[in-house]
C-alpha cells in the first residue's frame, strides 16, 4: 500500500471484546476510528514526547558564581613582590571552593505544545496500539465489593502475556484502583490523565468501560471547542 493510498482510506471503527472479571467475554465495544484508526505521525509523536518529558523536569539545579561563595573577602596576598600571579579573591573559579563559571541556574525547560497536536499525537499512539489488537476493554477489575490484587492480576495475564500494561479507570473507580496500585508492571491513569508517553511506555492499553466512555467524551469535547 503506497503513502497515497494511506492517506486516502478512512479511518475505520474497531469491535472489540468486552472481559468481564471472570475472563469471558460479556459484550462488545467500538473504538472509533477518528481516535483509534488514525494514521501515525512519528515526528509528530517524537516532538510532543519530548516536550512531555522536558516538561517534567524540575530545573531547580543551581551553582554560585565567585560573587555568591561565602567568604574571600580579604586579598590572598599583596600585589607585587611575591613572583607569584596576582590574585584578588580566593574565590575566584581557579581556587578550590571558588565559584563556578557558567555552571546550570534554575531555569525553565517546558516547550509550549499546542493542545492539538497532543490530541493528534495521542490518537495516532492509541491508533498504534489498536492496529496490533493491543488494547482491551473490561467491564470491571474484580467482582464484588472487595479489592482482590491476586484476582486483577490474573485478569491481565489472561489478555496478553507482554509485562507492561497500562491500565486506564474512571474517576472515582476506588475498587480497581486499590486492587492494582502495587501490582508490578502495572501503570494506573485515569481517563483525563491519559497522554502519548504513556501509552508508548505500555505493551498494552487496558481501558475499563467507563473509562473508555469518559475518555471518548472527553475527546469529543476536545474536537468540538477546536472547530
């Protein structure tokens, strides 16, 4: 299929399975292919990757210059006589614990994204995963009222046997939350907090179903204030 002919096919809505806690299959959702089957834009992804983590960086990192280091107020020794290079400050970056010259100051580093590009680069990530069925709907984590790591562990082997998964709830979703927060390999977000970086740091991307309706929503909104 050549780049035209990629560019020429619409995006396709996807039916996948709905897992009930029990492992089995208790209905079927659609992933929209204006989020799910869009084309991906590497460069585009690259960029809004990088600004993400660039971003979280807290660039609080600082040095003193020979004016900040305390003391070497008093001249070493006199000007002249001495054969020695005149020196004013024992401070000064030559000397040990002298000041730093052109060291880090607290700066910074967030690049401004516009917010479509990262709904564009998100869909084109979900997109991704989809097209090679790695992402997955539950209809719940457990059963009953009670948190079950052991059972929402299992739950998750049963869908693939790739380690990384991240697994995305719905605000106010306590049960599923208690249940895998200390599961190992085990990334929790819920629906508003999901972004690029995550996904592509995942094998697979396990959606609840009201997570799943909370993010389409949101991602609706998200279409209608852009037009």
């Amino acid at each position: 299929m050549t780049t035209t002919e990629i560019l020429d096919t619409a995006p396709a809505d996807r039916t996948v399975d709905v897992i009930g806690p029990d492992g089995s299959a208790s209905g079927s959702a659609t992933l929209p292919g204006s989020v799910f089957d869009v084309q991906t834009n590497v460069p585009l992804i690259h960029q809004v990757v990088v600004a993400q983590l660039a971003a979280a960086r807290q660039g609080t990192h600082a040095t003193k210059t020979r004016g900040e280091v305390r003391g070497g107020g008093k001249k070493p020794y006199k000007q002249k006589g001495t054969g020695r290079a005149r020196q004013g400050s024992t401070r000064a970056p030559q000397f040990a614990g002298g000041g730093t010259v052109h060291g880090p100051q607290p700066r910074d580093y967030s690049q401004r994204t516009p917010k479509k590009m990262k709904a564009a680069a998100l869909r084109g990530a979900l997109s991704d995963r989809a097209r090679h069925s790695r992402v997955h709907v539950l209809s719940a984590v457990v059963a009953g009222e009670v948190p079950s790591t052991k059972s929402a562990i299992g739950l998750l082997s049963g869908l693939s046997e790739r380690q990384q998964r991240l697994v995305v709830l719905q605000r106010g979703d306590e049960l599923s939350w208690k249940s895998l927060q200390n599961a190992a390999g085990v990334h929790l977000l819920f629906a508003d907090q999901l972004n690029t970086y995550d996904v592509l740091c995942s094998d697979d991307v396990v959606f609840t179903s009201g997570a799943l309706e909370a993010f389409l929503a949101g991602a609706t909104r998200s279409e209608e204030a852009a037009r």
